[in-house]
C-alpha cells in the first residue's frame, strides 16, 4: 500500500507512526462481503494485520541493531 509506504518512508519509525501506517492501509482497502467475511471485519483485520507485521519487523530489526 502506497499510503502506508509513504508514511513509513519518510519518517522515524515508532508505535504511533506503525499505527498510522497501518491505519492508512486499512482506509485504502476495498474488501468485500461474503459468506465468510463482512467487509468492515476484513477492514479491521487489515489494519490489525498491517500493525502486527510491522510491529514484529521493527522489534526484529532492533534486536539486529
């Protein structure tokens, strides 16, 4: 998502720029309803999904630091 990039890009990363990112990601998102899943509950799950990938990635890479 380019949004998300852009937000991640250009600033230090940090729990609130992270939230932002996935925030960013969860508005562009155009899921749709089915029997599985309402679209709103794929929305979430987008920024919910979006935040913990990038969560873990940041706590990898300040192990590796």
């Amino acid at each position: 998502v380019h949004e998300a990039e852009e937000i991640l890009a250009h600033r230090t990363i940090s729990e609130a720029v992270i939230n932002n990112a996935a925030e960013a990601a969860q508005e562009v998102s155009t899921p749709i309803d089915d029997v599985r899943a309402s679209a709103r509950y794929r929305k979430a799950m987008v920024k919910e999904l979006t935040r913990r990938g990038l969560l873990e990635v940041w706590s990898q890479l300040k192990k590796e630091a």
